[in-house]
C-alpha cells in the first residue's frame, strides 16, 4: 500500500500535504490521535485561568522551551513566538523561544518576524474574526489595513 500524498483536515476537510502536521486553512492539528485532541481540546480557557490563579504561568512557559528543545534535538529547527498584552502600554509584546544560530542575519529576521507578529496580534483583537462565513464580502486590502494601523497610532 502506498501512502496517499495528501489527507484531509478532519476540521474544514482541505487537503494538506500528508507530511503537514498542521491544515494550512484552520491551523488545526492534522493529528488523528484521540487521546491527542482530546488532550488539546481541554486545555480551554477555564483550564488557562487555573494556571494564572495557581500561579503556574512559568511553569508552562519552561515546559514550552523543553518542547522547542526537543523539536531542535530530533532536527526541526522550531521558532516559538509568544505574545502578551502589557497592562500599562495595552500593546502586544512578543517573545520568541528558538535555538537558531544568533547570526546577525538571524536576529534581523527573527526581529522584522517579531514586529509582523506583534501586528497581527493587534488585529486579531481588534477585528472579530468571523470563521465560516464567505470571504470576499467585508475583504479589506492589506494596503488599507497597514493605512489604518499608521492612522490608530
Ligand atoms: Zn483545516
């Protein structure tokens, strides 16, 4: 038996290539594990709440750079970025966990990478998304919506 090139996302059914570990469409996992996705799904809000009341926030943030390790050990070169909102100034700031070699074209990269996530965090919040509706309809061009990034400052 040969293996099929592509598989579809049990979430919106795109075809992803059958190497992908993540559907290029939803960002849901590809993983037909049960006990996997059940494990993802109960990590929700409620759950992340507990670790902010017991104090734990670190705890996971240790268990994500062990996981970047691993990834980096068995030869996938991992990039984590991480992003939260500061109270005082309300913007997004991000972190990054990576093992990539500190060249100077490293951290050009990584830092431009940065910015461009930080921006897409604060649009996330800023636009509701609506999954599963038709697209096209309210589609802003990306010109306009950096318009309005530089006009909100
Ligand atoms: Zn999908």
């Amino acid at each position: 038996m040969t293996r099929p090139k592509f598989k579809p996302c049990a979430s919106c059914q795109t075809p992803n290539q059958a190497n992908r570990k993540t559907c290029c469409v939803c960002f849901e996992s590809l993983s037909t594990k049960k006990n996997l996705n059940e494990k993802v799904q109960s990590l929700d809000r409620e759950w992340g709440q507990a670790v902010v009341k017991n104090r734990n926030v670190g705890r996971i943030i240790d268990s994500a750079r062990i996981a970047v390790r691993k990834l980096e050990a068995i030869g996938y070169k991992p990039i984590l970025f991480f992003g939260k909102k500061e109270k005082a100034s309300n913007k997004w700031v991000a972190d990054v966990i990576t093992h990539l070699e500190p060249t100077a074209t490293t951290r050009n990269f990584l830092e431009k990478m940065q910015r461009a996530y930080e921006f897409l965090l604060s649009k996330d919040t800023s636009v509701p998304v609506q999954p599963h509706t038709s697209t096209g309809q309210q589609f802003v061009p990306p010109k306009e919506q950096w318009a309005d990034e530089q006009t909100e400052t």
